[in-house]
C-alpha cells in the first residue's frame, strides 16, 4: 500500500501552508488553515521563488480576511527609496525644463535646504527611506520645529514640501499609491512680515536724501514704497522698461534669453505686469543718471545693485539709526524688524486704504489669488482711527464724518498727512 505523502507546514507571518508540486509547478495549499484560504498555484517551478511568492500570497489573503491593512501589504511590495535617492529623483523633477514646470535653481536650492534638514532628524526616529515616511512622522516632525522656534510659515512650507514630494514619488512608482500622506496643514491667515507707516517711510527717504552716500538708497526706498515691486524685480529693472510717456513701467519675465543681453530676469509668477507710475515716482526716475548697461538703479559706485547688499545698508545705515525715534517695545513686531519685503506689505496696505479695488491692486503687485493681498493688508494705527470716527454709535456722540478723531487732552499723533511721503520726497528733491 503506498504511503500518504506527508508534506512539512510553512508558517508564514497570517498563515500555516503546504508546498506542493503539480506537473513540476509549485502550487500552496491553504486548506489548513480556519477558515480555509484555498489552493493557490505559485506559478514556479524554482523552490526560492515560490517561497518568495508565497509570502506575497500570505500578505494578500492577510489582506482579504482582515487580517493586514492594504497599505503594509504595499510597502512591502516595493523596494526602499532612502531619503537621499527620492531626493535625487525628485530634485532632477524640479530641473527639468521650465516649459514642462521646472523650477529656478533658486527655488530649487531651497527644497534642498529642507529636505536636508529632515533628513537629519528622520533617522532620530527610526526612518531612513521615504516608504515609512507618514503623517505621523510629520506631526513629530513639526512639533520638534516648534519647540526650536521655527516660525509657523516654516512649518507649513515644510510640511507641504514632505507630502509634495511623497505624492509626486508616489505618482511615478518609486512608492506604492498607498505612501500618499493625508494631513491638513491649516493656511496662512496672516504675515508676520512688519508693514511700515507713512511717518517712518518719509522718515526713512528724507535720512537717506540728507546723506550723500544714501542718496541711491533713497530712490530705490522711493521705488519699492511707490510699486510694491520685489527687491529682485527692482535690481533687474532697466529703462527700457520705463514708458514716461504713458507713465508706466513694466515688470518683465524674458522668456527668451537669446533675444536679451545681460542676465535674464525672472518674475516669480513667470508673468509680465504693468504698474502706472505715481508722480512722486515719476520725479525720482526722472532725476536718476543714465548708465550704459540700460539698468535704471545702481549703488554709490556705479555697479550693479545686489539684493543681499541693498537688504544689509537698509538694516545698517537706515533702520538702525533710526530705532531710537522709532522705538519697537520688547517682545512686539515693530520698525526694528521691517525689512525689504514690508515695502510690498506698505504699498498693498495703502492702496487698500485709499479704496483702490482689490483686483486692480492684484494686478500691480503680481497676484492672481485674493487671499495674498488680504496676507498682505496691514490696517495702520491711522486708518484705525479715521474709520472708526465715522461710525456713530451713539445719539449724544455723532460721527466726526471726517473720521479725524483726537484722544482727549492731547494731540493727535497722526499729524502727518496723507501725502506725506510724497512732500518727504519733494523737499529732498
């Protein structure tokens, strides 16, 4: 009588399986099992390869019984991407040609500063490849910023920076779909970037108009306060751009760098946009001296203005002196944080005030979504203070219709006009 074959039990990591041949083809049989995950063929007829298929097919009746989550099963499938490939691959998705979406190397250089700062702290967690890196990881992530001091626009950039990049892996194959990170990051509702007051921008041109060696500086004050212009569109600005005639000047995005001499200029958004030139303005342009390289601003000595220097004589020479008359309170965003950027945050903020509708303002500094310009909106102390003299709230106390209300027993503190850095600039002229 011939002997029942008895075949050893594999146990695998959900289930006990036999391993058998048919006509020289491994096949699993799961019957033994309760319930029953049924005969499977292996689809080998290599011994090593079917006990690697068998773990696969161990992972997917887990996942048919309830007894793994898909995602583990995905994972498992796909080979580890550690931080530094996935970076690779992703930073040669970023350099590809702008026509595709490519990115400048600015931007570029940028992510890079991120993602080496999280690849220093993932492996304090135990993670050393993209295929583990979830919402989770991230959390603890940004509360290790947090406690750093980063402020809450780096954590949102970095945040997003990390799923971003996850997805577009995702997206390609180098991960299975299932590594997507599903985490809401709340969006900005606010700038932390200081915005100046009129008093302290005519303040700020009439120092720099009374020095002789900040006098290159007043213009460019004068610029940024008057176009909302970013301090790069600024330096890249040149006279073929100014239209006296019509009284506007163009921001321009070459699109063709063989077409231009020089450096080729770069907006943010990639657009062209046209902003009218105030008169104030328009007398500061006219009295800057022509140089041969066709740029409109350059420095005490003639050279090319660079954005970093222009930022460190604002700080030195201009914010610095005058701390003492604009003093900031401990522990308050004030005069002493203003920056180059605030003069963006100044021209938005008194647009709005002045009634200049939203969309026209979004069309002088650049933006296509309304909610950048109300990030942008500062309501000054002054402005404040007039729209609420308008209100009546009372019988007994009427609206000033004016709106130039005064404390009790004591001056008002908004003595200049509106126009003052407009007469700031006259009287330097």
């Amino acid at each position: 009588m011939k002997r029942k074959r008895t075949e050893p039990l594999i146990k695998c990591r959900y289930f006990q399986w036999k391993l058998r041949k048919r006509s020289g083809v491994y096949f699993a049989d799961g019957r033994v099992n309760n319930p029953s995950v049924g005969r499977h063929s292996l689809g080998t007829r290599s011994r090593e390869e079917a006990l690697r298929n068998l773990e696969q097919l161990d992972r997917i009746k887990a996942v048919e019984q309830g007894l793994a989550d898909r995602d583990i099963f995905d994972r498992a499938e796909h080979e580890p991407v550690g931080l530094e490939e996935g970076w690779s691959f992703y930073q040669e998705h970023l350099c590809r040609t702008e026509v595709l979406g490519g990115v400048d190397p600015k931007t570029s250089k940028r992510y890079r500063a991120v993602v080496d700062k999280f690849r220093q702290y993932a492996p304090t967690q135990g993670v050393s490849d993209w295929n583990n890196v979830d919402a989770k990881l991230i959390k603890k992530y940004l509360n290790h910023l947090d406690k750093l001091g980063y402020a809450d626009g780096t954590l949102r950039f970095e945040a997003n920076l990390i799923k971003q990049i996850v997805k577009w892996l995702s997206e390609e194959e180098h991960l299975p779909v299932s590594t997507t990170i599903k985490l809401s990051v709340r969006k900005s509702t606010g700038s932390s970037t200081y915005c100046w007051q009129q008093d302290e921008v005519a303040a700020m041109i009439e120092h720099c108009g009374k020095n002789e060696r900040l006098k290159w500086m007043a213009d460019i004050i004068v610029t940024l306060a008057h176009t909302g212009m970013r301090i790069s569109e600024l330096s890249a600005l040149r006279w073929v751009d100014v239209d006296f005639e019509n009284c506007k000047l163009g921001v321009t995005n070459d699109r063709n760098p063989r077409k231009i001499s020089g450096p080729r200029r770069r907006t943010k958004n990639r657009r062209d946009r046209t902003i009218p030139i105030h008169p104030v303005l328009y007398s500061t342009l006219q009295h800057i001296p022509r140089n041969n390289d066709g740029f409109v601003f350059h420095g005490p000595r003639g050279g090319r203005i660079k954005p970093d220097v222009v930022r460190n004589v604002l700080i030195r020479d201009v914010i610095k002196p005058l701390e003492v008359r604009f003093p900031t309170p401990a522990g308050a965003t004030g005069f002493a944080n203003g920056r180059l950027h605030s003069f963006r945050h100044y021209f938005c903020s008194t647009c709005a005030n002045a009634g200049i509708p939203e969309a026209v303002v979004m069309e002088w500094l650049g933006h296509r979504d309304s909610t950048m310009i109300r990030i942008y909106y500062h309501l000054s102390g002054y402005e404040s203070q007039k729209q609420i003299g308008r209100v009546a709230f009372t019988k007994s106390a009427p609206a000033t219709g004016s709106g130039n209300m005064q404390l009790a027993g004591s001056e008002s503190p908004y003595k200049k006009p509106i126009d003052s850095v407009a007469r700031t600039e006259a009287e330097r002229q």
